[in-house]
C-alpha cells in the first residue's frame, strides 16, 4: 500500500505490475466479503482507490504526460 508520492515515482511498467497485483488483492477481498469472512472492510475502500489512482498513472503515459 504505497502513498501518493510512492505511486508517482514508479515506472510504467512497475506500476502495470503493481496494477495486476492489487486486481487480485481486491477479487480476493471481493470473495472473503461475499463469505463473510473479511475482517476488515476498509481494505476494499482502500484498495478500490488504489487501482483507480494506478490505472491513471498508466493513462497518464499513453497521453505522453509522464515519462
């Protein structure tokens, strides 16, 4: 769970992975959600923001704005 700061120093392709790997974190947490078994649901939240924070990170380098 990186800061905002943390995010915006990441390459595109070190962000593209960080990206897959909190798409699994949050389906995983979707699935312990739906069983009950989610102890803390602030993750989801958190999570959720974090993926929307990186994919426009990526979008920002398709644009040219980051380099």
């Amino acid at each position: 769970m990186l800061s905002k700061a943390e995010l915006k120093e990441l390459t595109k392709d070190e962000v593209i992975v960080k990206l897959r790997d909190d798409e699994e974190a949050l389906m995983n947490l979707r699935f312990q959600h739906a069983l009950l078994q989610l102890e803390n649901p602030g993750q989801l939240r958190y999570l959720k923001r974090e993926v929307a924070q990186l994919k426009t990170i990526i979008h920002e380098y398709e644009l040219g704005l980051r380099k």
